[in-house]
C-alpha cells in the first residue's frame, strides 16, 4: 500500500500526522496553502462550526477542530477515506464534535438540515462544474448569517459568481487558487 501523510500545522493537535492512502484522485491541501487559509480565519473558527465537503484526508476539518472550532462535518463519498477520517477522529478524542458522512456532496446538501459558519471545498479539481457547486451551496441553505465559504481551485479553473457573493480573499499558490467568499 503506497501511504502518505499530511500534517496538522497548528492548534493543540498541532504536529498530528494524517496517514493515508494516495491515490491519484487524492490532492491534499499543502502546508503553504493551509497556513495561508487559517492565517486569514485564525480569530474567527474558536466554537463555529464548519462543513468540510469532499473532505478527502479530512485536513481541513481536522485542521479547523485543532484551532478550536466547535464541530465539523466531513463528507466524504469515497469509503476508504472516509474510514480513515473516522480513525484520526477517534485517535484525537474528538467524536463529539464531529460528524462524518459517507455521501456524495451533492446528494448530502439535498437532505442536510444543519447550517455552518464555514464550509471548505476542496474537490477534485477535474470532476467539478465549481459554478454548480457554489449555486447549490447557497441555494441549499446551509450557511448561516455571515457564513464564509473556503474554495481550493484550480488556478485555471472558471469561477462564475453571482452578485451576492463577495470575494474576501483570493490568493494564487503555485497552481492552486484560494478564495473565501462571502
């Protein structure tokens, strides 16, 4: 089995180590991309809740409980990451600030109730219609008053945005583009 790891780069799980199964499919977000998005939301995750879609490794979200955040969901469709988001839950004693759903992304928001401060997306960048995306996260409700959206593109991809959505921050990294948008 090819593994690989991830780090958690602060908080009081800080130096953690996401162990994985690479494959292919799977892009991590970088340590230089995670300080950069947890720089900008540092003084705003302390007892919020965040929704960590397509959560692949669970960086994100293991990142964002870390730094003090009340919960996070992880959705995750692919069995065997999701397994393993569950374990690293499990060996940090955090179950009961998490969630972790086995879904599509896109089926999940059809039925979730739940609304969030946060919401990571970090898709596959080559399987996404991110204008799709971004409609149904905001038509779907899930975001509470003032909620901000995290999004890990990449630095090609297309982004149509409606004139509500206000880009806060947006910052190129190598072939990567962060955005959080309001």
């Amino acid at each position: 089995m090819n593994t690989s790891s991830i780090r958690i780069i602060g908080g009081r799980h800080k130096s953690y180590r996401i162990v994985f199964k690479a494959t292919p499919a799977l892009r991590p977000t970088s340590d230089r991309a995670k300080e950069t998005l947890f720089s900008w939301l540092q003084f705003e995750l302390k007892n919020k809740s965040c929704l960590d879609l397509f959560a692949g490794t669970g960086g994100l979200g293991l990142e964002a409980l870390s730094r003090g955040a009340e919960h996070v969901t992880f959705v995750e469709k692919e069995k065997n990451l999701y397994k393993n988001i569950l374990k690293n839950i499990n060996h940090l004693g955090d179950e009961n600030k998490i969630q972790a759903v086995c879904s599509d992304s896109f089926k999940w928001l059809k039925t979730n109730k739940r609304k969030f401060d946060f919401i990571f997306l970090d898709p596959p960048f080559d399987q996404i219609d991110y204008k799709i995306l971004i409609k149904r996260i905001y038509q779907s409700n899930v975001l509470n008053e003032g909620g901000k959206v995290f999004l890990e593109t990449s630095k090609h991809a297309e982004l149509e945005l409606s004139k509500t959505q206000d880009i806060l921050k947006d910052k190129t990294i190598g072939d990567v583009r962060l955005i959080i948008l309001q």
